[in-house]
C-alpha cells in the first residue's frame, strides 16, 4: 500500500536572534531593480552651425604664407622639442604609471563630442579609464536602424589620426592614454561615401535628433576689436603733433 505524498513545508519568514535570544523576523528582500542612473545615459546633440555668424572670413593669399620671422620660430621651436625629448631620462614603468595616475586624479571623465559629417555634434562623456570601443558602442547605437550595419571611423584632424577599434595601438589604450582626456572632438567618417556628402542630414535616430539642440553663437571679433579701437581713440589724450594736453584747470599760473 503506497503511503500518501509528503505535503511541502509551508514557507516560513526568515527570522533572526537577538541578544536576549528572541526570535525577531527579517524583512523581506526587495525584488524592485536598483534604476541606473539618469546621468550614466546622458548626452548632448547639437544641430549644424547656421547663419552668417559661423562663417569663415575670406583671408587674403598674403596671410597663408609665413613670413621669415614664423620659419625661424618653428624651426626653433621643433629643435627645443626634439632636444628635450631626446635628452630626457629614460622613464620608468613606475613613473608612466605614476603620471598616468595624476592625469586619472585630474581628469576622472573625458567629454568626446562626435562631428559628423554634415557637422552635427553628439557629445558624452566617458570615464578616462574606458576604451574607444566604448566611445564606438555609443555612436553606432546612436545611429538609425537602416544605417547601423555601415561599418565607420572616428579620426582626428589635423593632423589626421584614426582611431580604429582594430588597431592594437589604440584599442588597449583607455582615453586618457590615447590623450583624449580632457575633452576632444572625434570626426566620423562611413565606408559609404554617400552618408558623407555634408548636405545630408547626420543620420541619427529620429528620438536623438529631436533633442538637438542650437550650438551658443560664437563671438564676434571685429566686434570686438572694434570696440577696443574706439576706447583707445576715446580714452587717448594726445594731440594730433604728438603732445600731451593738460586740463586748463591744471595748468600753473603763467604758464599757457
């Protein structure tokens, strides 16, 4: 004759001892999943520069060849960095880590503020120990669905840099060694030519543009220089022959 099935044990609250001995009863665990933080997510996208504002100046031919004196001081300035560098003392492991440590202390996050093509900015920020694969996870699920598989390189220029994941070189690196840290502006560049044509739109997903967000207009310099000019003619109190003037109420008596 089979024996009836064993009930289960009823589940009973987890419980604890005091001091005294008495049996006091735990709070029950909470399944509520911790919420990332707001801030770990976060990013800025800015539309492309428009307006008269953000335009180039058209520079004569003149100013674009340097002068004698310009040579002579880039010349003398590559020697100063060439001699440092090969009279400086043979550093050692504990000193690059050393330093790299100050850097981190200085500078525990970088800001990489993507430039696309069309000149659209996608800007985060990083902690310096993070790869630049971190930065390329960012970027292509920034992207629209259609464009995501198109394979793309973050460079720097000038002078030009790329900054490939499949390099060794700077795939190991983190930011702060790949001298990104404090902040640096990463262009971006598809295999597809056309998605780099600057009078198409950056091809992000619709959500991220519709944050973006105009870029603070940049100060004007003529202005500025303007204004200078005219404090300098207004606070001068030459004449024109070159001669102080002096306040008639200054001047001694006798003396015209």
């Amino acid at each position: 004759m089979d024996s009836a099935p064993t009930p289960a044990p009823a589940q009973v609250p987890a419980t604890a001892s005091d001091d005294k001995g008495k049996q006091k009863e735990l709070p029950a665990p909470d399944a509520t999943p911790v919420a990332a933080s707001a801030t770990e997510h976060a990013f800025k996208v800015y539309n492309p520069p428009v307006g008269p504002s953000t335009a180039l100046r058209d520079l004569p031919s003149d100013d674009l060849v340097p002068t004698a004196a310009e040579v002579q001081a880039a010349f003398q300035a590559a020697v100063r960095r060439s001699d440092a560098l090969n009279n400086a003392p043979l550093r050692t492991k504990a000193m690059r880590d050393a330093e790299q440590k100050t850097k981190l202390d200085r500078w525990p996050n970088t800001t990489i503020r993507i430039r696309f093509p069309d000149r659209t900015q996608l800007e985060k920020s990083f902690p310096s120990t993070d790869r630049i694969k971190a930065v390329y996870v960012f970027v292509r699920d920034s992207l629209a669905d259609e464009v995501k598989p198109i394979k793309f390189v973050l460079y720097q220029s000038p002078p030009k840099r790329e900054l490939k994941n499949s390099d060794p070189e700077v795939r190991d690196l983190s930011l702060a060694q790949l001298q990104l840290a404090p902040s640096s502006v990463l262009l971006l560049r598809f295999e597809d030519e056309r998605l780099n044509a600057t009078t198409l739109r950056a091809p992000l997903r619709p959500d991220i543009l519709a944050l973006a967000e105009d870029l603070p207009a940049p100060p004007s310099y003529d202005a500025t220089a303007a204004s200078s000019d005219k404090g300098v003619k207004l606070g001068s109190s030459l004449s024109a022959s070159g001669e102080k003037k002096i306040p008639k109420w200054l001047k001694l008596p006798g003396k015209k």
